[in-house]
C-alpha cells in the first residue's frame, strides 16, 4: 500500500456517508505496498480500507471487485466490497476510481510457522476452487507478456551478470510458456501475490486475505509457487524450509490433490515467481512513480531466490 492521491478528512467523511458506512472517525495513510492509494478508515460502523486506484482502469477493475465478492459469498475470507444505493462496488473519489472493503481482523504473520503455513495452503486451494464458477476472465496482466515487454526496460539498470541472468530465465520461461505440459496445467482465478503481508491471522488461526489487485487467471501452480517462495523460505538467503514448505503442500493437497504435470512443473514454475517479483521490484526502484507515502521493496531479495531455485531446485 502507499499514498500518491492525498484524500482529507472531510473529503473520505463525504465519501463514506455516502455509501452509508457511518460517520468517519478517524483516517491513517497506509505505507506498505506500492500500486495504489490505500487509507485505514474508521466509522462508527466498523473498520474498512479506503483505496484509490492508481494503475488500474474503470473497465479493469470490476474483476478484481467482483471476485472478492464472488468468493465472499462461497465462504472464503477475504475483504467485502461495500456497494451504493444501487449496489454498485466501484466508485468514484477525487476522479480516480475508488473502493472501500472491509478490514480484515487480526496481524500479519511475518515470521511463519509451520502451522501458519498450513492455513495458507489450505485456504489457497479453497480460493482455487471456489473461483472456479467466477464468470469474470481477466490475464494474469504481471505474467509472462509483461515480463516480455519491462525486460528490455530494466536492462539498462543491470549489471552484466544480472542482464544475462534475466534475459537467460526470460528465454527459459517463454519455452517452457509454449510447451504442451504447461498449456494443460489446471488453471483459473489466482491471487498471484499472496505475499506474508497480506494474511491475516488472530490466535495463530488464518482470517482471511487480502490484496486481489494483482489477481488474474493464470495456472493454480503459479499462486503456489509465489507462496511457497515467500511464506517458506529463509528472507535472508532465499533458502527452502523444508518443514513450512512440506506444511503449505500437504494442506493444500489436502483440498485440491496436485496433477502429475503440476508436480513435475513445480521447480519451473517457482523460477518463474522468483523472475516476476524481481523484475517488478527493479521497475518501480528504477521507474518509480511519486508518493506522499511509499517503501519500495528491495530487489536483490528475489535476484538471491531466482539463483536459489536454479541451484537447488524444489522436488516432489
């Protein structure tokens, strides 16, 4: 989350009165994360994240709102979308577009145990399948034609060992993109960036998740790599956790069994997480875009999981 549009007090108090969410007690920019303009905002009512969207359109983004209603309504806890008079879910607030949901209970768990780890897989996997009757189809818009076309963009940035690393991944993931065995992965709606900062948990039990605006379609073993590279790994060295990543793919297997392409796909496709991360850190490090708030995230922390998972790749 960042803040690049300032919203006042009076101006987000209008704006909630509106939607009939209450009376506007207090407001608090959000710094984590870099997309949008996110607010914390408290009514009288409740307790609900304010967002001014910074990249995406008016005609992208019914299918991020959509899905998290969709999957609310099946049981999965993720942020509710408050909708107008009209039911409408998608705003409008400083003539950007605008959604407010609900905040989810509960911290984020940046230190995991296996147990957290648990949660995770199991829940993915309820996502994965409750999408399934979404009717709503968008493109993974951070997948591999987006890598193709901001390559070349960051290359100028690289050193030469880090311009033929990319550019060597780059080639490897448009090959194996175009081979039968990932054309016939399972796929569907996905978060695709399921990061530890955005699951909540309370009393060690997972609440819920948030953050849908990367989410797409894409294959189910895409989402799983993400986060097995993130929520089951040393951050300092990219190195596996053999416990918390045995924990994560029991618990997912246990609602959505893996196929054997999946399985056999897996080290490729966690290369393939590794190489999206890193290239969008190294975008918004060097094409940043100004913020009144905003932490960039490091780069060179997915550079070290990319070189992990070549070296020593995951096997099932």
């Amino acid at each position: 989350m960042a803040v690049y549009t300032e919203v006042s007090f009076d101006e987000a108090a209008a704006f909630l009165n509106a939607l009939n969410l209450g009376q506007l007690q207090n407001i608090k920019g959000a710094a984590g994360g870099i997309e949008n303009t996110n607010y914390f905002v408290d009514t009288d009512q409740g307790q609900y994240v304010l967002t001014l969207f910074e990249r995406l359109s008016f005609e992208q983004l019914p299918f991020y709102l959509h899905l998290m209603q969709h999957l609310a309504a099946h049981g999965i806890p993720v942020p509710d979308p408050a909708g107008d008079a009209k039911g409408n879910i998608l705003h409008e607030l400083k003539g950007k577009p605008a959604s407010v949901v609900s905040k989810l209970r509960g911290h984020s768990e940046l230190a995991p145990t296996a147990a957290h780890c648990t949660g995770v897989g199991e829940a993915l996997a309820r996502m994965h399948l409750a999408g399934l009757d979404y009717p709503r189809r968008q493109p993974n818009l951070r997948g591999l034609a987006w890598w193709n076309e901001t390559v070349p963009v960051v290359l100028p940035h690289l050193t030469p060992e880090q311009s033929s690393l990319i550019l060597g991944e780059l080639a490897y993931q448009n090959h194996v993109a175009a081979s039968s065995a990932c054309r016939t992965l399972p796929s569907g709606v996905v978060h695709a960036d399921l990061f530890r900062d955005n699951v909540m948990f309370e009393d060690g039990k997972l609440t819920g998740f948030f953050d849908f605006y990367f989410a797409g379609c894409d294959t189910f073993l895409f989402d799983i790599a993400v986060c097995l590279n993130d929520w089951c790994i040393d951050l300092a060295t990219g190195v596996k956790d053999d416990e918390r990543s045995a924990a994560f793919l029991a618990a997912y297997q246990s609602v959505r069994p893996l196929t054997a392409q999946e399985r056999q796909l897996l080290p490729t496709m966690q290369r393939a997480g590794a190489l999206r991360f890193w290239l969008s850190r190294l975008w918004d490090l060097h094409l940043p875009r100004e913020a009144a708030v905003l932490k960039a995230h490091d780069p060179s922390h997915f550079e070290r999981v990319l070189r992990e998972r070549l070296e020593r790749p995951y096997m099932l």
